[in-house]
C-alpha cells in the first residue's frame, strides 16, 4: 500500500520526466489554450474523473458532472482554478485539479498565389516562422511574381489587418527586422506581376 507521501512523490518525479521530455510543459502555464489543443485532466483521489480531452473549435471542452466548460483563451492554471471552482461548487471538497496539454493543436500558415506549391504549411513548433521561411516551404517566388507586393493578412481582434512586405529589403538590403514573423492562420498571398 502506498501512503500518502509515497502518492505526493510519484506525483513530483512524474511531472519532472514529463518537463524533460516535453519542455514545453514547463511553459504550459503561459500558454493561453486554443481549439485543437488535447488536455489531459486528473482531479486528485479521483480516477473515474481522469479524462483526455480535445478543445473544440468553440474553445469548449467536456469533463464529467460538469458537462461544457469553456476554456477558450484560459492557460492551465486558469483552467485548473475553473474546474476545481465548478466541482467544488456541487460535487467535491476542496478537489485538486491538474491539467497537462498533452498536444498542441498544429500551427498553420496558408500561402496563396505566384508561388510554385500553394497550400498550407506547418509553423515551426520550437522557433517562430517568418515570412521568407514560408514562402519557403511553398517551394519559393514564381517566375513573374510581384515580391515587393507580397503582403500578409491576418485577423486580429476580430478584424482583418494586410501587412505590406517589400521581399527585396530583406533578400537585397539584407533588412531582416522586415522577415515579419507569421502567427498561425495567417494568410500570405504573392500577387502576379504584370509588367
């Protein structure tokens, strides 16, 4: 039988190998939970709560007793404060929650136009992406390309913002400050030259 301090120390030694392994764990705190990403819940002395779950594209996720509970934007220790909140509320005393992201949903940045493999393309997950770099992996400029006229939309609270990039400052001026970084769902469109 395992006494209490036996249970504390498995806890510790398990969170350890975890942040190891994982890295990102030990950042989890800061991250804000996005639609996509899988969570792993484990309420403490209780097993029949333990549940892995996918945040939905509402931001909602599905726990027992408590049915939706919206996370949306929430990072874990938020996240871990509702959920005891909400259980303490009808169902436990003083419950303990921990939530681990067990996966981040895929980092995705869409590039369009005069490039040789329009599509969708996977953001670096351990270093930001820039603009270069994407158009990249798209298989670079095609041939009669408008460099200068590339430009990036993307939404930001609610609306949209086109963010001009000049390339030939950054391939000949060798200006890297304007190889803006891509955040996810942004859209890169390479517009055709006509002259």
């Amino acid at each position: 039988m395992i006494t209490q301090i036996g249970k504390h120390l498995l806890i510790v030694i398990s969170i350890f190998f975890i942040s190891i392994l994982n890295p990102s764990v030990i950042y989890s705190e800061e991250y804000k939970v996005e639609s996509g990403d899988v969570l792993l819940i484990t309420v403490y002395e209780q097993p029949d709560l333990t549940t892995k779950v996918r945040v939905s594209s509402k931001g909602e996720i599905s726990f027992p007793l408590l049915d939706i509970v919206d996370v949306k934007g929430l990072p874990v220790n938020e996240i871990e404060k509702k959920l005891a909140m909400l259980l303490e509320k009808d169902y436990l005393v003083n419950p303990q929650v921990n939530v681990f992201i067990e996966k981040y949903h895929a980092k995705k940045v869409f590039v369009m136009g005069f490039v040789n493999k329009p599509g969708e393309y996977d953001l670096f997950k351990d270093r930001p992406t820039t603009v270069l770099e994407a158009i990249t992996m798209a298989g670079g400029f095609k041939e009669g390309a408008a460099l200068n006229n590339t430009k990036i939309i993307r939404v930001e609270d609610d609306k949209q913002v086109t963010i001009p990039i000049k390339v030939t400052d950054i391939t000949k001026k060798g200006n890297k400050d304007k190889d803006v970084r891509i955040k996810a769902d942004d859209i890169i469109v390479v517009p055709e030259s006509f002259f």
